[in-house]
C-alpha cells in the first residue's frame, strides 16, 4: 500500500459532462493510480452522480501535484474545515494562500459548506462577518481572513447544460473552417434568450472595428437594445471619436479609404477637442459629438468604461489610467453580465476574461488565432473562439438580431390575436 494516498470526493454531472473521464485521466497523466471506493451513478439526467475514490502517489510532491490538478474537476480532498489565516500587512498573503478559479466555489466553516461570492479566478479567499468572498491580492488588508491549502475547500466545475446550446456544442473550439453563417446565428439567438431572461450582455471592442467601417454594424447591435456593458480602452473611443469629428481613423478617410494629408495627428486633435469639453459626456451635451458608437453608448445610457494602458495617447479624460482601480470598474460593471462579445481586442479581451466567472459565455472574434486561443484556455466550458474578420461576423450577427427581434415581434403579434 502506497503512503502517499487521500481519499477525495467529487460529485456532479460526472459521466455527461466527462468530468470523471478528464480526472481520471488527470491522475495518470500525473503517473499516479487511482481506487475507486464508492460510485453512485444519478438515475435521470437531473440527479447528480458522486464518485469516492482513493488517489495514490510514489511521493508527497507528486500527491499534491494530482490533487491541485483534481481540484478544477471539483474534487473535495477531505471533509475537514477549511483553514484560514490572518493576515499581517496590507497586500500581503500567507504562504500556502489559496488561488482560485473561475468556477463556483464552497469553504467548509463548523462543518457547514458556504458559497464564495463575487467568484473569479487568479484571487484569494477571505472570510469575514459569516461569509466568504474572493479578493484580489490589492484588495486585502491587514486582518484578512485568507484560505490556505485546499482542505474544505470545494471548486463545481462548470457542466454541460442540459438543453441544446452552441457554448457547450462549440466550446473552446477555434473555429476558422466551419459555416460561419450558421454558427453567428446560434450565438445571435443565446443573445436574444439572455436578453428575454433579464440577463446583460457585454462588449470589449477594440479600434479594427473603426478601421475596418464595421462600426456601422456595431452601431445597429447597440441601437436595437442588445448591449447593456462596454468595456474598452482609450484607442477605441479616440478612433471613434477622429471618424465621427473628422470622418478619418487613423488618417485614413473612411469615405474613399485614402490618407489625408496630416491625417496623422487627426486622433490627436479629437483627443484635444474632447478634452476641452470636459469629456466625452459633456462633448455630447455641447453638440460637438453627434454621431458614432461613444455617443451612441452615452445616448443610450449603457454603462462604459475606458480602462487606460502604457501605450495611450493623450489620454481621453474619460480613461481610467490607475490600472487598479480600472479593474474595479471593470469587475463592478460585469454583474449579471452573461455573455460577453470580445471583438478584436487582445489587451482588453484577455483582461475581462480573467474577471469573468466559468458561468459566462463568451465569444471571441479575432483575424488572428492567438487571442481566441489565449481566451479558450483561461479555463471557461462555454467560450468560442472564431478566427475572422470582424466586419464580417459584425455584419452578420446585425442581420440575424433583426430577423431574431422582427419574430418576437411577430410572434407577439400573433398571441395578441389569439387572444382576442
């Protein structure tokens, strides 16, 4: 009998949604070995199976090694009380602190199991007055309750949904050889079904979408009502804001496509001009901005924020340049945000997926493989990652939204009818 072993848990939707399969998998990949002591299989496709099993190791290292990897497919390790340690300066973590995930979280108290809040991942634990939720690592203060080691502590892995959806069908998939056509109207109809469930929506945009005139697509998404958050940068609302002032992006006019002469400090200058309002709010409220996706978002009232980076120009007053409290902002605007359209913006895209919970779907558009790639590992079941032009989904996705809300009408019509 090995001395390197521990008795673990994991309960859920263990055969449908292969969990058990990738733990099993898991331990050999770790060249470990694995017992199974008891198996309770769910009798319908509602009730949850619990699998126990003993996992053995051929050294210390390698038993933690397998248990941290085990911990992401919802494994307990034992039934002890979780532990937690105080803290002695402000930023500052005990050693064996415990990092979380993107999934659902439980911490055992007094032999009681409690759900962590506000759950995102790459966090800490902290328990305080009877609950338990995450914080960043700029969050915590001296006298923090921190979780450490993995000991009554228990991470639900997002399962496969029991209805049809193209989140779990295409899930981390990167699509560049399928029917895009088809697969942008999938996503089109869970936007409207988040939308009818009370559900937000959110966009990270990022400037190609100026540069390339899919703005006008984008702009008929946000008027019919389907954009309830965006969270960009200072380039995306300076472009914007240059076509919308000057009808160029980058110097380039975006009527004939041709550079202007000078067109370089065109950014610059719309920069200047908003600046000297005050903002982009009160540009609004003089009538120098009139036209445009920012003005769009401020007519409409949809929650924005402009996150600064090292590389801004200007910035607009608008940017939040302490990164931060940018991230605060970020993670305060993404409550009740259910899907989350990331189009072609790495540096933003890659930060609100580090903020969002396993439970968000989300779809990533890029020309480029690289940043639909870095999204799908973050650990997310219901992420798609389609590599195209994102004038081309833009212009799709406004199509299918119409088609989608001219049937809600229509169908509402229709019972209007009946019921007379």
């Amino acid at each position: 009998m090995s001395k390197f072993q521990e008795p673990v848990e994991i309960e859920g939707h263990l055969i449908d949604s292969g969990i058990l399969k990738y733990a099993f998998d898991k331990i050999v990949e770790h060249e470990g070995q694995f017992e199974v002591l008891d198996f309770r299989i769910g009798k319908n496709n509602q009730e949850t199976s619990k699998v126990r099993m003993l996992v053995k190791a051929h050294s210390q290292e390698q038993l933690e090694e397998i248990l941290a990897a085990l911990e992401d497919f919802g494994a307990v390790v034992d039934w002890e009380d979780c532990n937690f340690v105080e803290t002695q300066r402000d930023g500052l973590l005990p050693d064996d602190f415990y990092s979380t995930t993107n999934f659902d979280t439980f911490v055992k108290v007094k032999g009681e199991w409690f759900p962590v809040t506000n759950q995102k991942m790459d966090s800490v634990i902290v328990w305080e007055d009877g609950y338990a939720t995450t914080k960043k690592i700029s969050e915590v203060k001296k006298g923090d309750w921190i979780a450490t080691g993995r000991k009554g502590i228990r991470v639900r892995p997002q399962e496969r949904s029991r209805e049809y959806s193209v989140f779990d069908f295409m899930s981390n998939d990167l699509t560049a050889e399928v029917n895009k056509s088809l697969l942008i109207a999938e996503i089109a109809k869970e936007i409207v079904h988040v939308k009818e469930s009370g559900k937000k929506v959110a966009l990270v945009p990022g400037p190609a979408i100026i540069h390339s005139g899919a703005d006008q697509y984008l702009k008929e998404i946000i008027q019919m009502g389907f954009i309830d958050v965006v969270l960009t940068g200072n380039a995306f609302a300076v472009h914007d804001i240059e076509k919308a002032l000057l009808n160029t992006s980058l110097g380039v006019n975006q009527s004939t496509g041709k550079a202007v002469e000078g067109g370089h400090r065109n950014h610059l200058w719309a920069i200047n001009e908003i600046n000297k309002t005050g903002g982009i709010e009160r540009a609004c409220e003089s009538g120098l901005l009139k036209s445009g996706l920012m003005y769009e978002c401020i007519r409409l009232g949809i929650h924005t924020v402009l996150a600064g980076s090292i590389r801004d120009d200007g910035p607009l007053v608008d940017v939040i340049t302490d990164c931060v409290q940018a991230q605060k902002k970020y993670i305060e605007a993404l409550e009740d945000v259910a899907v989350v359209l990331m189009l072609a913006s790495t540096l933003h895209s890659i930060a609100v997926g580090n903020l969002l919970k396993g439970s968000v779907k989300t779809v990533c558009v890029d020309i480029n493989e690289s940043t639909p790639l870095k999204l799908s590992n973050r650990g997310s079941k219901q992420a798609i990652g389609i590599v195209t032009d994102v004038s081309f989904f833009l212009s799709i996705l406004a199509s299918e939204l119409k088609k989608q809300q001219q049937e809600c009408v229509e169908s509402a019509k229709h019972k209007t009818i009946q019921k007379t």
